[in-house]
C-alpha cells in the first residue's frame, strides 16, 4: 500500500510498501491495512505508527507524533496531510516538556480570568498542549 503524509513544509513521508498504518482520526483510533475501505476522515493531535518494508525488504516500524489534519484512504493509497508531523528520531522531549508546562499555564491563567475569557487564546493553549502531549507519548514508546 502506498503512503504519503504532507505538512505545509513538504512530503514528510512516503513508501509504497506500507503494510499498516495506525492513527487517531475525529472517529477513533484507526489501523489501515491494504485494501481498506475509502474514507475521509479529520486526525487528532496523537501519536502514529507505520510498519512498511525498507529497501532490504526488512520489515521497519515509523513512530511520529502527529497534529491536526486530514486523512484520504482509496484503494491501495493512504494520504495524510497534517499540521506537523514529528519523527520520534526527531523528538525534543526537554522542549516538549516545557511547552506542556506553558500550555497548562496560559489554560490555568485563561480559565482563573476575573475578566471575559477570552475562549480564542484558551483553545490555542490547549491544543498546543495535545501537541506536547503527543510528543511526550512518543516520547515514552522510546
């Protein structure tokens, strides 16, 4: 099965021999083997695993934390587009671990407010903490 997964920054991951992909969507935690039904879905800030064959014909497994986007599955072909996709060689828990602290206190600030709440800055503090989430979840599958 081929796969793809696009950020704004490019092609972040491609393979045409992918046997199962397994993410968070807007439905539930879904595992995409060949030949799955077509569907269109949302993703959820989480983490993500690919199992697929490497030049060898060995078989490898991809872990990535994983934001907000969108996921096509037709025939044989599986297209992600997300926000941000980072690989767990890539991760940088120190900084996730202090973006997790931040976001928790803008939430805790935001939600303390004496004043209106401004719900816009509320909701940006929260998904910047799945986001921290997600990585410090990868983090651990280390």
């Amino acid at each position: 099965m081929e796969l793809k997964i696009l950020s704004f920054w490019g092609e972040v991951f491609s393979s045409d021999t992918v046997s199962s992909a397994t993410l968070m969507t807007g439905i539930g935690e879904i595992t995409v083997l060949e030949d799955h039904a077509p569907l269109l879905t949302s993703i959820k800030p989480s983490t993500m695993y690919v199992v697929y064959k490497d030049k060898h014909g060995t078989d490898k497994r991809d872990d990535f934390a994983i934001w907000s986007g969108v996921v096509e599955i037709s025939n044989s072909s599986v297209k992600i587009m997300a926000d941000m996709l980072v690989d767990i060689d890539d991760l940088d828990l120190d900084k996730a671990e202090r973006a997790r602290n931040e976001a928790l206190a803008l939430m805790e600030k935001y939600k303390n407010a004496q004043d209106k709440v401004d719900m816009e800055k509320f909701i940006e503090a929260e998904d910047m903490l799945l986001k921290c989430i997600a990585q410090l979840k990868l983090g651990n599958m280390k």
